[in-house]
C-alpha cells in the first residue's frame, strides 16, 4: 500500500548515510522506519474492508504493516481481480510459473494499492552455477600453490590488506542470500579452512532457513562459494547462510521477495547482507523493483550495507540466452544493482595490474533515476564517452557497478574436489567480508556499523582508499561494450578497494589495524503495491502475499 512518507524515508536515509552530515551513523530503529513507511489509514481501511467483504484472512508480512498476504484458490484469485492465472514455462530454465496477462480491482481502491504481486510480473528466472555463462574448472585433489594460478584467501588478503586478526565485536553479522534450492555444505567448509586458514579451528558459521527447510546433501557451488569465500576471509565474524527454498530450477524473483519478509520479522538484522544473484532490469520487473529497491532502503536505514554481485553479462546484464540477441538493442541493466541503495560489485581479473574482467556487467538503470551521490563521478564518465552508444543506455539512469574486486579463479571446496569458480559472485562475497571487518573495527571502538554505503564510497575522502582500474572493457549485444577509465567507469565502478585505507577513511585515523601489508599505488494506467505475493500451487491454490 502507498507508505506515509516514501521520499522522507529515502532523505532519512542519506542523511544517516552522509559522512558529512552531523547524523551520520544514527541509523533509524524499526519504529522510526515505520513512521515513514506505515499505510496511510485511508488506504489500510480501504483494502481491509474489501478483503472483509470478500471473506479473505490476510495478515501483514512485516512489521512496517504496508504490506498483507493472503491464500485463495486459484479460480477465486481469478474471480476476485478478473483475471486469467496460468502456468507458463520459462525455456531456457524449464522453470515454470503462474501468472496473468491482465487483471483488475474495483475503481475505489485505485488510489490505495501500488503492487498486486503476482499478477503480470513475467521476471525470468536466473541460473545457478555450473550454467553456461559461468566458467567451471576442475583441479587436482591439491591446488594451485601460486595466486597466478588461482584465488585463496592469502592472495586476496595480501591484494587488498586484509587483515586475519579475528573479530571480537559484538552485535556484528555477515548474511549469505542462500536462494534457490542451494545448499551450504559444513563438511566442504571445514575442508576448505583446513587448507587455506588453519588458524580457523571453530567457524561461528550457520545455516537459517526462511522456512525450516533442511540444509544435507552434497554442497552446491554458488553456496559453497559464498560460504567459503565469507568465513575464510572475515575472520571470527558471525556468518549466517540465509536459505529460502522453492520448487524451482533457478533462483526467482520470489526469493528474494521471501528473504527480505523474513528479515522484516526479525528483532535483529544483519550488519551486512551480501547476495550473489541477478535479474534482468525489464519493464516488467518496474513495479516490483522499485517496491523491492524501497525495502532495500529500509535496511539501509537501520545499518544493514546490502550489497549486491553486478552479473556475469557484460553489457547484456543477465541475458540467460544468447547475448547477441541484444544486438542493435539497448544494453541490459542487472537488478537490484541497480537500485540505489544497495551497493554493486564487478569483477576484475589478473594480478598486477588488475584489469576488468570481459564479463563483468554495468551500465545504466532503465527504471531508477542517478542518484546525487554519483553525479560528479558518473558525469565526467559520460563527457568521456560522448556519442558512443547514444540510444543504447540511459544517460539519466543509476549507473552500476560502485566498486569492484578480483573475480576469477577463485578456489573453492566443491563436491571432494577442488575447483575454480570465476564471476561477480566471488567479488561480492569479498568485498562484503572487508566491510564486517571494518565494522568489527567500528564496533569495537564504540562507533556505529557503516549501514549504507553509497555516499561514502563516492565521497572525496574514500579516493585514495581505492585502486583505479583503467583497462579493459565488458563486451556484448555485438559490442565491445563500456571502457574502463580514470576514474568511476560502468566496468569497474570506483576501482578496487584497500581495507586499512578505508579503515583510515572511517575512523580517521584513531583506529588501525594489525596487519602488516604492502601499500599500493593508488590513481587518483497506475502502478499498485499491496499484497506482495508469492505465488506457490497445492493441490489448486495459490499463496498471495
């Protein structure tokens, strides 16, 4: 339903995210939150009543109360918004779903819904590891020895200052996204440590599910990755794997609908919430996007940095198909990357110098304006570019990615093997173990967690607590896609970061870290929103929340 106050939210939250403004760091509580985003009571009692006349049970799916959920069958969900729900199969991943080409509700409550989900949201699905688009390399039993070879947690700790020192802090959190029916392996996590972090004897790593689904099996590998990647380098932060499961192949926008209502349940959220999935940015995704990037918003308030991988595209985005068929079209953005108040992470490749990984996605929003704290670095960008590619992208649009680190061949535990495992889903897994460290940092000398993360990462101060990426390009729809340049670029974002020059930047000196690490050189109609659903058929019934 329509929020009593979305833009005060959004200024609420640039405020506390400002390192500039005197409230900075005086994250938002949940009841703060709800003051912006609670239903206007006209609208609550509106949609209440309707619900009442037709004899449905219904119940909020958050605290904030803005949005309700209810299960009908599904000739009565047909019945009640004139629709046509179907199953329809999405080829490429033989997943199916169930939606309506149209619907409608009565004229009265127009002004009181902003999204009926889901109704005629056809958002395709993405495709866990192991996919074409991701590059699977099978190693010995022992692994490469050397960071020319491939990625372990010693070269990505000498590459970016990383220290091991563990953390001691309280109240600080690291979350996984564990979407689709992933699972995170303990057995390969201990395998995993007792080669690369022998001093990790006692992992405080769990698994929670959205649902109470079980976590057994064989490990699969985005999970394993993430889970991997985050404990053997954030040493001694609490790290959760966050699963929601679905009967489908493929992770689906539904999930991260289901993650974010079970967060919005809890008494406590993360410090750090990092996901490693994508969705292409379409027109039909506009609505449950911004509903979704304003739930993002919300975290971000109350001191969650939510960070996001960029995709594994270029400028395709998460094309699932060919990504020549985008060829003479416009570029494909990646969602939630492009919202923003999450934080995007690309993907860089080699050693010395870093350059841009060819598959690294980035762009411009179709659907979300730029935001303010990106003007001055994506304007002097797109004076660069000047004509090329006019008519291809968004000139006005949230560009993506904000930073990026190293992304291929990283090593992983995986089905009693080794493997390398390459895409922004290492990088952002990474960058989000240097930010709970930071936070440890924080925490620990009584300052507040970073929470948002955009308007530092963009102010003047952070520069120099980056390593600016200025070759290479991310290619597709037949081009040779965006360059890297000096400065912000739609490859690399701001560049790569530094840990103990960002511990610098956020503390101002008065804290330090222990470890010890060579320095760099661093280079200077209307739109409805109510019943949030997730559709799930049993036995011919639909679940509408």
């Amino acid at each position: 339903m329509p929020q009593a106050n979305e833009s005060g939210l959004y200024m609420a939250l640039l405020d506390v995210s400002d390192p500039t403004s005197t409230n900075y760091g005086r994250h938002l509580s949940t009841a703060e939150v709800w003051e912006y985003t609670a239903p206007r009571p006209e609208s609550l009692q509106a949609l209440t009543q309707w619900l009442h006349a037709n004899g449905l049970a219904f119940s909020p799916t958050t605290h904030f109360g803005d949005m309700l959920h209810f299960k009908v069958p599904l000739e009565r969900a047909n019945a009640l918004l004139d629709a046509n729900f179907t199953t329809y199969i999405h080829e490429p991943t033989n997943t199916t779903t169930i939606r309506t080409l149209s619907y409608a509700l009565p004229v009265h409550l127009h002004g009181h819904i902003t999204l009926v989900y889901p109704t005629t949201q056809f958002i395709p699905p993405v495709r866990l590891r192991g996919s074409p688009i991701h590059d699977l390399v099978t190693t010995e039993t022992d692994p490469p020895a050397t960071c020319a070879q491939a990625i372990n947690p010693s070269c990505l700790q000498k590459m970016y200052n990383i220290p091991t020192d563990p953390a001691t802090a309280q109240n600080n959190s690291l979350y996984i996204s564990g979407l689709g029916q992933e699972i995170a392996n303990i057995d390969d996590l201990k395998l995993y440590l007792s080669k690369f972090r022998e001093d990790i004897h006692n992992p405080k790593f769990q698994v929670l599910s959205t649902d109470g689904a079980p976590n057994h099996g064989q490990g699969t590998l985005e999970a394993n990755s993430d889970s991997q990647i985050t404990v053997g380098l954030a040493t001694n932060v609490p790290i959760t794997y966050l699963k929601t499961d679905k009967d489908a192949d493929g992770v689906t926008a539904d999930d991260l609908l289901d993650e974010l209502r079970f967060l919005f349940t809890q008494d406590q959220l993360p410090s750090v919430l990092t996901t490693s999935y994508v969705f292409q940015e379409t027109e039909d995704l506009a609505s449950f996007a911004k509903a979704m990037c304003n739930a993002y918003a919300r975290l971000g308030a109350m001191g969650t940095s939510v960070i996001f991988a960029a995709g594994d595209s270029g400028v395709a985005g998460g094309f699932l198909g060919d990504p020549a068929e985008c060829v003479d079209k416009p570029f494909v953005p990646t969602f939630p990357s492009t919202c923003p108040y999450v934080t995007s992470v690309g993907a860089t490749q080699g050693l010395e110098p870093e350059v841009a990984w060819t598959s690294s996605s980035g762009g411009f929003s179709n659907i979300f304006q730029r935001p303010s704290y990106q003007d001055a670095a994506v304007e002097g960008y797109l004076r660069g570019l000047g004509s090329t590619y006019t008519g291809r992208y968004n000139t006005s649009g949230r560009a993506f990615p904000d930073v990026s680190l190293h992304g291929v061949d990283y090593l992983i535990h995986y089905a009693g093997k080794y493997k390398s495992v390459v895409g922004t889903s290492t990088a952002a897994p990474t960058f989000a173990s240097i930010i709970a460290l930071l936070n440890d940092q924080l925490l620990t000398a009584g300052k507040p967690k970073l929470g948002f993360l955009n308007p530092l990462l963009y102010s003047s101060t952070s520069a120099a607590a980056f390593t600016d990426i200025t070759s290479g390009s991310n290619p597709g729809c037949g081009t040779d896609g965006f360059s890297s340049d000096v400065g912000w670029d739609p490859v690399t974002g701001l560049g790569t970061p530094d840990y103990s020059d960002l511990l610098e930047v956020i503390t101002g000196g008065v804290v330090h870290s222990s470890q010890n690490g060579a320095r760099r050189t661093h280079f200077i109609g209307y739109i409805e929103i109510v019943i949030w659903t997730s559709i799930v058929v049993l036995c011919n019934s639909l679940t509408i929340s």
